[in-house]
C-alpha cells in the first residue's frame, strides 16, 4: 500500500538531520552572476534551505556560499580588465552581494576565499587538510611539463594558456591547459594544440615544474561504498556517472580479446566495454573481484592494468594569487593550491566565518561537517560533478585515521550533490 500523499502525513514520515548545511555553486570572480548561478545553483539551495528551516527551525539549517576568489580564471578577468587582481575581486564581490541581495537570495553568509575575514581561517583549513592528506602518503611531489611564456617569466596553467582541444572529436579552439569547456574533456596540458599564452605574444614552450600530485586510491575503497549508498537518494544519472569512475576496472589491448573470451567465465562477475586507444576495458564490483581477475589474467599470460588514470591529480600551481603551502618541500617553493582542492574546503571556511560572527568557537563547524545525524547539500555546477564527488570524496576519507568503510562519529561526513546532468561531453573515465 502507497503511504498518504498528502503533506501532513509526509512530514510527519520525513527522516529529520540535526542539522542541514547548504552550499550552492561558488561563482569564480571573473565576471557578473549569470542566469546559470541564479537559477542553476543558488535558488534550488534557497529553496532547499528554507524548506528544512520550516521542518527543523531556521537555527539548525546553514546556507553558506561566497565567491571562488584564487586562480587563474580570477587573474586573467583582471588582466583583462586592466586592474590588480586584489581591487577587481573587490568590485566583483561587491556585485554579486548586491545581485543575490536584490533576488532576496537567503544566504546566512556570502563570503570570499581571499576576503580579509575568511582568508585567515581558509588557509589554515586548507594547509590542515593538506598536512593530513601528506601523512597519510596520499600526496606526492611529482615533475610534469607545463606551459611556460619565456617572455612573462611564468607558468601558465589552467586559463592562462589557450589552444585547440586535443579531443579529436572536438577541436575547439579556447581550449585550456587542461581542460576543455566546449566538450568536458580532460588532457595532459602537452596535448593542447597550437598554445597561446594569455600575458604576452610569446609562443608558450613546454617546461618541466614539480607539483604535489593527490593519489585517490587509497581512499578507493571507501569511495566505492559511499557512492553505492547513494543509489536511492541521488539522481540517476548522477549516480550512474559516479559508478562509472568508482567501480574499479582494468584495461587490456584489444589483439587479447580472444584470449580473455576464453577465460571469460572463470573470472569474478563484471561488464566488458571496448575502451579508447583501441583496448577493452572489464568493469568489476569490487576490488577484491578485480584484483583475482588481474592475477588470473596475468597466470594466463594475458598483459593487464587497473584503471586508475582519474586517481591522480596535480592539486598545487606555478601561480602566486592563490592560498600558499604549509612548509617544507623545496620543489614546491613559491607554489600555492590549485583552486579547486581550495574551493572545496572554502565552504567549511565560510561555515566558520559564519559561526564566528555567531560567538561560536573555532571547532563548531564540526558539529555540521562531522556529524552523521547532520547533512551536508551542495548545489553545484553540472561540470563540477569530478571535484565534488570524487576529489572531495577522497580528501575528506584522507582526513581521519584509517580508509575503511563509510566515515563515523567526529569524521568528515560525506556530502549530497544536486546539480544539473550529465555534464558536457558525458565525462567518463
Ligand atoms: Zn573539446
């Protein structure tokens, strides 16, 4: 028998958190707030957020948002405005305060990573995560070549390169070093074709930079778990696309594809697809499955990796506007955090801006961010789905003491996410 449908009778059913925190989207500050923020991000969250004021009280709900001040994206914005990086972030801010003021938008703190209020707090947030994440051996520095404008005397990552997208399905031509917007695709910066650099006339040349690179496999494990939890609360494409990067695979050339037919039905249970680079790809359960899997193939003679590419990412920048690094790697000298590991713990330093101007104490914001009886709801972006899930997933599991099952009590707990989907280009592994 259906439960009643009228509002009464679900209220009554609805499983009620402690405590709601909610974050939408945070706008980069590079530009005026566009109808994809307002709609995209911050009005589902309001929503959202005075929905759970009603049902638990307006105290014990949190919605916190402020802008994504570091980077490249802020620096080039500048450089085209023809002003310091410092007093254009100023004027964009003050902007979109006043556009989320006018859309009478119920934000409890619009913030900014670098603001004199929260940068204190954010960079120490930041170099706790990062000392946590390096003790448990999940960063390593690691040399890679990158963009460098012989005539600037820099670096140039992310935004402040431009070529054509290697993706030759695409061929975009305002590709980034990284990353293209046209199609989502992802690629090593020595692919981008026919570079430009975005400071000077120069033609950009290869150079090889150290940089703390995020292993995300030893939180693997406990990521897989999580996300399977999800199946019944977030949405399906959502949770289909996560299960593509989380379950774990392996990859082999296509010239054994008879030979693995032949073992097939001796190994544990898995999907078969052909993937890119003329290699098949078998998608498993579970790691134990696709560790028998690889010991069986290699006893057959049959030449086999895990897929792990997604696993590994560089997460500091030849850039000076951003958060600096805590102490003591030489390589790293001069370096600062890549925007996106600071943009997802800048929630957990606007929570504690917030608090503070409450009179709470500096560990408070654990109360929303650590307790299992609490939530955490991020309205995102529908192509930040990577960072949000995955990279904040395995940052938060590389916080606590060991990396098995789901986290507990005291623990960073992991958050909801409600965003637009598929991303651009469909996004898998
Ligand atoms: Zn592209």
């Amino acid at each position: 028998m259906r439960p009643p449908a009228d509002v009464p009778s679900q209220l009554a059913r609805l499983a009620r958190p402690s405590r709601v925190l909610v974050t939408a989207g945070m706008p980069y500050a590079n530009g005026p707030l566009h109808l994809g923020h307002l709609a995209g991000a911050m009005l589902p969250a309001d929503i959202y957020a005075r929905f759970w004021g009603m049902v638990i009280g307006r105290g014990k709900v949190l919605f916190v948002s402020g802008n994504d001040d570091h980077g490249s994206t802020s620096e080039v914005a500048a450089l085209q405005a023809g002003l310091p990086v410092r007093e254009h972030v100023d004027r964009i801010h003050e902007a979109h305060a006043r556009t989320l003021a006018r859309f009478n938008i119920g934000l409890d703190i619009f913030s900014g990573t670098s603001r004199p209020g929260c940068l204190p707090v954010h960079t120490e947030l930041c170099h706790q995560f990062l000392r946590r994440l390096q003790a448990k051996g999940m960063l390593s520095v690691q040399s890679s070549r990158q963009w460098y404008d012989p005539s600037a005397g820099r670096f140039l990552p992310d935004r402040l390169v431009r070529g054509r997208c290697p993706n030759p399905k695409c061929g975009a031509p305002d590709a980034y070093s990284d990353e293209c917007d046209a199609c989502g695709h992802q690629h090593d910066p020595a692919l981008l074709q026919e570079p430009k650099s975005a400071l000077s006339a120069a033609t950009p040349e290869l150079r090889e930079t150290a940089h703390w690179w995020l292993d995300m496999l030893p939180a693997a494990g406990a990521l897989l778990e999580w996300i399977k939890g999800k199946e019944k609360r977030w949405r399906k494409p959502l949770y289909t696309w996560a299960m593509e990067y989380a379950l774990p695979s392996l990859r082999f050339a296509n010239a054994h594809e008879e030979a693995y037919k032949a073992l097939r039905g001796s190994l544990p249970p898995h999907k078969m697809k052909y993937a890119p680079g003329k290699r098949v790809a078998l998608q498993f359960n579970d790691f134990p499955g696709q560790e028998a899997a690889l010991a069986a193939l290699a006893a057959a003679g049959l030449p086999a990796e895990p897929a792990r590419d997604w696993m590994r990412r560089p997460v500091t920048r030849d850039i000076a506007w951003g958060v600096p690094l805590p102490g003591a790697e030489p390589a790293l000298a001069g370096k600062t955090l890549y925007v996106w590991p600071d943009s997802l713990v800048a929630p957990i330093s606007f929570t504690r801006e917030c608090l503070a101007a409450r009179g709470a104490g500096p560990e408070e914001w654990r109360d929303w961010w650590c307790d299992p009886r609490a939530r955490v709801s991020q309205f995102i972006g529908q192509d930040n789905a990577f960072f949000y899930v995955l990279m904040q997933g395995a940052m938060w599991l590389g916080q606590r003491e060991n990396h098995g099952g789901v986290p507990g009590a005291g623990e960073m707990q992991f958050n909801d996410v409600i965003s637009r989907f598929p991303p651009p280009g469909g996004g898998s592994p």
